[in-house]
C-alpha cells in the first residue's frame, strides 16, 4: 500500500518529462523524415585533383604505447592525401609511448613528436594545444605554413577519403566534420552496442537535422578539420589557448566557439562506399565500467561545464540546442525510473494482483493515462528509427536487438550522470580542475572477430587499401599458384608495405589496447 502511493507520486513527474522529452525527439524525426536537401558531393574526379592544401593531423596522447605504432602505420599507408604531417602530443613522463611514436617518426618524417613541457597527464585540450605549439615552431624552422588541422585519437581507423573531403569542404567551411562510428562487434556485445547503435542514429539523423534546421556543430573530437584562420582567432580571444585545458569535452567546446565567432560549419554525412561507410572508425568501451567512465567524462563537460560556462543565453534557437544537449542530466536519471516502473506494472498486471496496477484507492489525474500511452507511442516510434538507422550501418540481425540495449544503455547512462554529478560536485568543493578521465583504447584488428583467420582480399578492403572491384579484377588475372596478394602488388594497387601491414592484420597480431 505504501509503495504503490510512493509509485503513484513518482508516476506523474515521470511521466510528464518522459512525455516533454519524447515529444522533443518526435519533433527530430519528423524533420528528418519530411525534409531532404541535396549535399553537395564532389565528383570523384573533383576530389581527387583539387590543389591539396597542408594539412596537420593533431594525436593526443598519454599512455597509448601499445596502440599507437600500429595507428599511425596502418594510417600513413591507407590515408590517400599527399600534404600532410601528423603532430604526436607527449608527456616526459610517458616514456613508453614516446619511444613508441619516435621509432615511427624514425621510419616516416611526416610523424613529429610534440612534447608538453610538463608531466601527464593535464587535460586532452592542453596536449592538443602544446601538439599547436610544435606545430607552429615546426613551420618556423621548416618555412611550411599549415592550412587546416585535423584532431584524432590514438584508437582511430581513417577513412582513407577523409582528408581529401576535409581538404575539399574547407574552402568553404572553417570546420568540416567528418562521421564517427563503432567499428561492427557481435549481437551479444551488449555494451558496444549501444554505441553501434547510438552513434549510427546521431550521425545519420540526429547531426543532419541539426544542420538543416541551422544548430551549432558540436566537433566530434575526431575527424574535425579546422581551418587555421577560425583556430587562430581562437587563439587570439583565449589567452593563446586553442583548445580549452579545462574543459572535459574541448571538442564539443570548440564547435560551439567556432559557431559563435560567426565561422561555417558543415557535417559530412554518411555515404556507403564500395559496402563500408565513409567515416572514421574505432572501437569504443566495451564493458560496462569503462562505457560509464567514458560517459561520465561526456556528461560533465557537455552538461554540467557547459552550463556553468554558457548558461542558457542566446537566440531561441540556440537555447534549444542547449536543451537537446542538456536535458540527458535528468533523462539519463529518469530514465531508469520509468523501466522500473513499468516493469513493476506489468509484473502486477501478469500477477493479476488483487487491485492492479498502481491500487485504485490511489488517486491518478485521469489525464495521466493518456499520456502514458501517447509516450509509450512514441517510445516505440523511436525503437523503430533506431533499429532502421542502425541496421543501415551493421545490418538488420544485429538492429533488431536494439530495443533490448536501450534499457542497457539508460542503467548505463544514468551511472554514468551519477558519477559525473559526483565528480563534478566534488571538484568544486575542493576548488580543483576536473582531471582528464582516460578511456582505455583498443586498436582493431579484423583476425580478432573470428577464429578462423580472414581471407587476405578482405583484410586488404576492410583496410579500405584496396576495392571489392580491384580484389574481382585480381581474382581474374591471377596466375595459377600465385597468391593474392602478389598479385596485387604487380598491378599496381597496392604496395609491398600495404601488403606486409595486411599479413600482420591477417595473422592477428595488431590488436592491442592501451592503460
């Protein structure tokens, strides 16, 4: 009796921003589906051929020795962009990656190690903004001047395309952001795929409306190219800080900082190219621990920093987007509420409990039904997109699972509000920076998802170093006895490099994670 007053009395808030929140959600998705506009692909001809301005690839790291060898090889071989150097950020202190990242600039001379001045680790924002400063003092003595810079993390696949659109679109627009998605993983990865299955919904429907309807692009962290100009104003109006150091999510601040100086901003949608879509690839947290770390790190810096810097000024447009950015504080603690309530609903409707459900002597508005089954309505409507968006990107077995993980994700995300509510009370009180929460990264390596070791042809495209085209044409011309990959590298479409960096993919040796 007691706990069904107690339920009765959540029941009305619950329901309500549950309600508020969805109607929110069904308001995205009915831009999504009913308006269309054209983007303006180049010609692969166009993109190939444009003038290739120069390009500096920003790596932070810290304690990423047993990842980053195998990145930055496999990367230098795939990416197909000429004018490019890649900045390492380092910390003294880190001596195992530093010696990993030399013996690499020891064989390419496009990778510079760029040391902070100071032990690790600070913040991602301070090691991106000392990879800046060697950058700088790398034109200095060089006379090479940088056009557009480029962030990625130690864990990251590129898209072999993904400088040559940066370098194209940043004529135009001052940020250029190329998609992030999860690398594929089994069905019963329950906690990857919540991310599989997020990031296919945010980066198909999610940042396009955005874009359409005229919001801020916040960065993804990865696969951002920003022209230099916009970053060097930055530069000027923060204290010579391009990245800010105390911010948790200087990506998602950066976006919005390079908005508000009135700079163009474009997101690079998702096209499937030869059955791979174009975009960057990683493996993100796989088990339950590191996912809520990760998102307690998201939480506190998009949500609780953000407000603290920002508040909630600006046109009415902007304040939306806050609200859409913002409002996970609550939902991802509500959230968990409301499955428990409803399981504790149908629990008692199947016990065919005596006064089922939620006792009658409990007095309900009588409008609360209804908006329980108009919530639930649209519940289900966002179930629907998210399995039809995800299985776009990993297929229809693996999207049917997914209203299974959104209630993984919602214990998930609200550990992980939690955590960050914590951390981020506790810094204030003791009036200290919040720290930067590391991630423990994995590298992919395509032999790990199988025990049986992958055809070489497939290695070569999901290293996206060859096509399904150019593996057909192999197929026909090979000699009887001559391997593929031989075979390959006679005609010309790969190297001896690509081919030995494929063996090692083949026999399962580059897959390593980091501290």
């Amino acid at each position: 009796m007691h706990f069904d007053h107690w339920l009765a009395a959540c029941l009305i808030p619950i329901a309500l921003w549950v309600l508020l929140s969805g109607l929110d959600d069904l308001f995205i998705d009915l831009v999504f589906t009913f308006s269309r506009d054209r983007f303006p692909w180049p010609a692969d001809r166009e993109l190939t051929h444009a003038p290739q301005r120069r390009i500096a690839v920003f790596v932070p790291l810290w304690h990423e020795h047993q990842v980053i060898g195998k990145m930055l090889r496999n990367n230098l071989a795939a990416v197909r962009y000429g004018n490019y150097d890649i900045f390492v950020g380092v910390y003294p202190n880190d001596r195992l990656t530093v010696e990993a990242v030399r013996t690499v600039a020891h064989e390419d001379p496009r990778v510079h190690l760029a040391f902070c001045p100071h032990d690790g680790p600070t913040s991602k924002g301070d090691c991106l903004n000392w990879a800046y400063r060697a950058m700088v003092e790398y034109e200095r003595r060089t006379g090479i001047d940088f056009e557009i810079i480029v962030t990625h993390d130690a864990e990251d696949v590129i898209d072999r395309e993904s400088l040559l659109l940066i370098n194209w679109f940043s004529r135009d627009y001052e940020m250029v952001q190329i998609p992030v998605l999860p690398l594929a993983t089994g069905w019963n990865e329950w906690t990857h795929g919540v991310y599989c299955d997020e990031f296919a919904e945010y980066q198909l429907k999610d940042i396009p409306v955005r874009r359409r309807l005229g919001g801020f692009l916040p960065s993804n962290g990865v696969g951002t190219g920003f022209e230099r100009t916009a970053l060097e104003s930055l530069h000027r109006e923060n204290d010579g800080r391009i990245f800010d150091p105390a911010c948790l999510t200087e990506d998602y601040e950066n976006g919005f900082r390079i908005h508000q100086a009135g700079y163009r901003q474009i997101f690079v949608p998702i096209r499937m190219a030869e059955k791979r879509p174009l975009a960057t690839r990683e493996y993100f947290p796989r088990t339950r621990r590191a996912a809520i770390r990760q998102r307690s790190r998201w939480v506190a810096g998009i949500t609780l920093q953000g407000w603290e810097r920002h508040g909630w000024r600006g046109s009415a447009k902007q304040i939306y987007w806050f609200w859409r950015d913002r409002k996970g504080l609550a939902g991802n603690l509500i959230s968990p509420l409301a499955n428990l309530v409803f399981l504790y609903w149908a629990a008692s409707l199947i016990g065919h409990r005596e006064s089922s459900p939620l006792l009658p002597v409990v007095q309900l508005p009588f409008w609360l039904k209804e908006v329980c089954l108009v919530s639930i309505g649209i519940s289900v409507l966002q179930a629907g997109f998210r399995i039809q968006l995800s299985s776009r990107i990993y297929g229809a077995r693996f999207a049917a699972a997914a209203p299974i993980r959104i209630l993984w994700a919602n214990l998930i995300n609200g550990a992980a509000t939690v955590q960050a509510i914590r951390q981020f009370g506790t810094a204030k009180l003791r009036k200290r920076a919040l720290a930067w929460i590391k991630t423990e990264h994995v590298y992919p390596s395509v032999a790990a998802a199988s025990t049986a070791p992958p055809r070489l042809g497939e290695v070569l495209i999901d290293l996206q170093l060859i096509s399904e085209a150019d593996l057909e044409d192999a197929l026909r011309q090979k000699r009887k006895g001559q391997r593929i990959g031989e075979c390959l590298v006679g005609m010309g479409k790969i190297t001896e490099e690509h081919l030995s960096i494929a063996l090692q993919w083949q026999s399962g040796t580059v897959l390593t994670s980091g501290d």
